[in-house]
C-alpha cells in the first residue's frame, strides 16, 4: 500500500517505510530510524538551571546531565530527538509550506 500525506507526524505513526520526494526526485528512502539516524542530525539535551535554559548535543547526554547537576540544581531538562519533520528540512532546505 501506498501513502501520501504531508502530515510528517502521520508518516511517523502510520509508515514502516518512508519516501521523501520533492520535485519529482526520490531524496530519502528507508525506515524511520534509518532516515532519522542518516538525515535528522543528533538529539538536543535541553537543560534549565537558574531561570536560565542552555542546550547541548552531547554524545553521551547522562554524562553530561550529571556534569550539569554537579555544578548547581537543574530545574528541568529534556531530550529533542530528530523528527522526521526535521529530516524533510535537512533533504529538501525547505518547510513545508514553501
């Protein structure tokens, strides 16, 4: 069966292979995790301390969790990790609304 939506969130839950075509060209074919691994670039920590909210692409993102706590108490953190939303971007170097 074939799909076709603009919604990326829809392709996320429905799809278990994805294409990305703009312009009649074929830019990314593969499973979620594949596109996402190649072309959604790294997950984001994102870290408030003091009012004051920092984000950081660690590799090891507890590591780095840690080293922050050390310095003083975190009020909040979070982990980003790449959408396929942001993987379209990262193909086509455009939104969807272009």
């Amino acid at each position: 069966m074939i799909y076709t939506t603009h919604y990326m969130e829809e392709a996320e839950r429905l799809c278990e292979r994805i294409a990305i075509i703009d312009g009649g060209t074929l830019l990314g074919l593969g499973t979620l995790p594949e596109l996402l691994a190649r072309h959604g670039g790294p997950a984001t920590l994102v870290v408030t301390a003091n009012g004051r909210s920092q984000r950081v692409q660690p590799a090891d993102p507890l590591a780095e969790l840690n080293r922050l706590a050390a310095q003083g108490p975190v009020d909040s953190f979070q982990m980003e990790r790449p959408t396929l939303e942001q993987v379209f971007l990262s193909l086509t170097g455009r939104s969807l609304r272009d």
